[in-house]
C-alpha cells in the first residue's frame, strides 16, 4: 500500500470513527467541507487531490472546531495504526 492509500485509509477510518461520534450526516458534512477531499455518501475516501497531509489536518480541524479535544482523544488510536505517516497536532 503506498503513502497516498495509507493516507485514504487513514482519513477514512478517522471519518467512520467521527460517524459513530456525531452520526453519519455530520460527519460525512463535515468532511466534504475539505475541499481536496471527495468523499463517498458512506464516509469513504474516493479521492484525495494535493497533499494528503495537508487533507488530513484540515478533516481534523474541521472536526476540532466541532467537538474539541473529545476528538482528538478518540482518533489517538487510529493515528497509532499508521505509525510511518505524519501526525497532526
């Protein structure tokens, strides 16, 4: 699996995990307001165009600036699973 899939697969268990959090309209909203990212109706990663990092941190901010550190608590176990990839802060 390359970085550019690791990234898709990243961001969208980061996306299933908000799904459960905040259900799937708002989670699914909130990400598609990460214009570099297409996002499938079930939360999936289709596409990612420019830097995935930059994608990424932007998906958590979105979230961030919803429900604060609850979501970064929540995600700590997803970023553990991609240890070679880029943490957000």
């Amino acid at each position: 699996m390359d970085e550019k899939e690791q990234y898709k697969a990243l961001i969208s268990e980061v996306i299933a995990k908000q799904i459960i959090i905040l259900g799937p309209e708002i989670a699914v909203l909130k990400a598609r307001a990460v214009p570099t990212l297409t996002i499938s109706d079930g939360g999936e990663v289709l596409e990612i165009n420019g830097d995935p990092g930059q994608a990424l941190q932007k998906l958590v901010d979105e979230y961030v600036a919803l429900s604060g550190q609850i979501v970064k608590s929540a995600l700590n176990s997803v970023f553990t699973k991609y240890p070679s990839l880029k943490k957000v802060d």
